[in-house]
C-alpha cells in the first residue's frame, strides 16, 4: 500500500440530498489519485441514476460493484475488500447488519469508507448504519436543506401523491425527488 499507514473505518451519514454519495466518491478519488487501489461497491436495487456505478443526485458517478444487498453481498464484499486498499460501500443501510463486522475486519489495515442514511422515513434508525456507526474511527454527519424552511434538513421525508407517507408504507422504497423530500426537525412529519 503506498502511502498508506492507516487503518480506519470512516461513516457518512445524514438524510437524503445531503451529498454522502458525493462525499464518498471525493474521499475515494483522492486515495486513487494517491496511486491506491480502491474499490466501491453499492447494493443491486439502488439503479435509480446509473446500474453499474454510484451515482449521487447532483449526477456524480464512479464505477462500482454491484452485489445483491443481502448475506452474499456482504460476504463478497469482505473477500473481495481485502485485495484493496480503499474500500467504500454507499447505501449502507440495505445490507444485512452483518456488514458492521466485515467492514470493521477490513478496517484492521485498509481505509474503509461507507455511507448511508442513518434514519429511515419514520425518524428510526437503520440498525446497520447504526451498528457501523458504533464501529466508526469517525463519522461524518451531513445535513441537506429543508424543503420547507431551508433550514438545515436531518430527516428524510417519504411523501405520496404529496403528503407524508402512512406509517405502514414499506420501509425500503429506492427514490429520488420524486418521493422524498429533506426537512429539518421542525418540518419533519412523523407518520402516524
């Protein structure tokens, strides 16, 4: 690894819009131009902008590998993670909890870097980013901008056909602007 002496697991957190893909592939960018080897891998059901890349919704993309958000992707992510030196994953909070352990195993002699929401669209943590999160050597925690007030946002909004998202909706629906908004604390409607 040239250059690199460092073994670190660094989290990147926040509502939607906050800019944790962008984050992510800055922070990766750097290491490959640093002549590291990196690798990004992000879940299969996230292709709302690109299938074979993370892609950020400023349009933000870097090539990635797509691995089934379940027990085999996070066992895949850890064999492949070790022929890297850099190893990101976005969208933590698809993934099975098991990913904490593997991504804290890579941690021991590589730069890890992951990303993901750290609530869910009922202001409930995501019990994997959340694991992660304890894990951390640092997280970063990134606020969006309310849609409401322009406020500094840390939630994220679910709304259908324009109003909040009921309670039972599914916790996992893959978006854009189209069905999620930031607020901030303020704005944020819990559903009921």
């Amino acid at each position: 690894m040239r250059g690199l002496c460092l073994s670190v697991l660094i989290v990147i957190v926040g509502p939607m819009f906050a800019g944790k893909t962008t984050e992510l592939i800055r922070r990766v960018e750097r290491h490959v131009i640093a002549g590291r080897r990196a690798v990004v891998f992000k879940p299969s059901i996230d292709s709302r902008y690109d299938a074979s890349k993370v892609a950020a919704h400023n349009g933000l993309r870097f090539g990635a590998v797509v691995v089934p958000p379940s027990e085999e992707g996070v066992e895949a992510i850890g064999k492949m993670g070790v022929e890297y030196d850099v190893v990101a994953v976005d969208e933590i909070q698809f993934f099975p909890v098991q990913l904490a352990e593997v991504l804290n195993s890579l941690a021991n002699g590589r730069v890890v870097i992951a990303a993901g929401l750290n609530l869910d669209f009922r202001g409930e943590p995501f019990e994997t980013t959340a694991r992660v999160m304890a894990y951390a050597d640092r997280v970063i925690s990134l606020t969006a901008v309310c849609k409401v007030c322009g406020r500094p946002a840390t939630r994220t909004q679910r709304l259908v056909n324009g109003v909040p998202a009921p309670r039972d909706s599914p916790r996992i629906l893959v978006g854009g602007g189209d069905s999620y908004e930031a607020r901030c604390r303020r704005h944020f409607v819990n559903p009921l």
